[in-house]
C-alpha cells in the first residue's frame, strides 16, 4: 500500500520530488515497521508499572474535606433544606452530634460528630450504615 502512495506522489511530482518521496516513505514504512513492533512490548510494561504502583487512597480528612466543601457550595435553598434535615436528624442526639452540620472548625478530636464527619467514617469503615450510626451514637 505504501508502494501506491510513492508511484501517485511521483506522477504528481517531476524527479527531484520522486527522490525525496522514495527516502520519506521508506523512513515512513521503518517507523511504522518499528512502533508495530515495540507496541507489544510497551504495552505489557505499562501494565506492569500500573501493578506495582503503590495504592492510592482517600483517608479520614480527606473525606471530611470533600463533604464540607459539598456543604460549603450549596445554594441557599439546599443548604436550608440541609440544615433543616441535620436539625431534624438531631432531634434526642444532642450530646453526640454537633449543631452544625458542617462545623469548620472541628479538629481531630471533636466534642461532637457533624454531618461531614459521619460521612467521612462512612467513607472509611465497611459496615451498614445502621451499624455505623450506632458506633457513632453510642460512642462518648
């Protein structure tokens, strides 16, 4: 196939344009040849490289940052809702959940758990979230 595009190129062109077509299409043909070949082969290192990266993975804050930024970009009709959802959820839960939904200024050890920090344990631990909130409720 190759071989037709250099006779069309030479009928288009006059003798200085069939010699630099002859040297380009055999060049043109060595790469091709060349990344067929190596293709294979890089393939199957690129997997490999990928099975052995290390693991990467959200922890705790992590979590907790992305659900307050959630929070954080609601428009005031949703936040509204959520803060009447959050209030409603800690009806009779005072002591264990916070005022706030998302309280910015929690550190590692918190009085209280906000809606940001469930979400972020939830994100961390394979259990049901009945389970879950249980653990969290019944928790001092």
């Amino acid at each position: 196939m190759l071989g037709v595009h250099a006779v069309v190129v030479r009928s288009d062109r006059g003798r200085a344009g069939r010699q630099r077509t002859d040297r380009t299409a055999l060049g043109l043909s060595r790469t091709v040849e060349a990344a067929q070949n190596t293709a294979p082969a890089l393939a199957i290192a690129s997997l490999q490289l990928l099975a052995t990266a290390p693991a990467l993975a959200s922890v705790y804050p992590e979590h907790r940052d992305i659900a307050l930024e959630a929070v954080r970009t609601l428009d005031a009709d949703r936040k509204a809702k959520f803060d009447a959802l959050w209030e409603e959820a800690r009806n009779g839960q005072d002591k264990q959940l916070c005022p706030a939904g998302a309280d910015v200024e929690q550190d590692v050890a918190p009085p209280c758990i906000d809606w940001t920090a469930l979400s972020a344990i939830a994100g961390e631990h394979s259990c049901s979230s009945n389970d879950m909130l249980e653990i969290v409720l019944g928790s001092s």
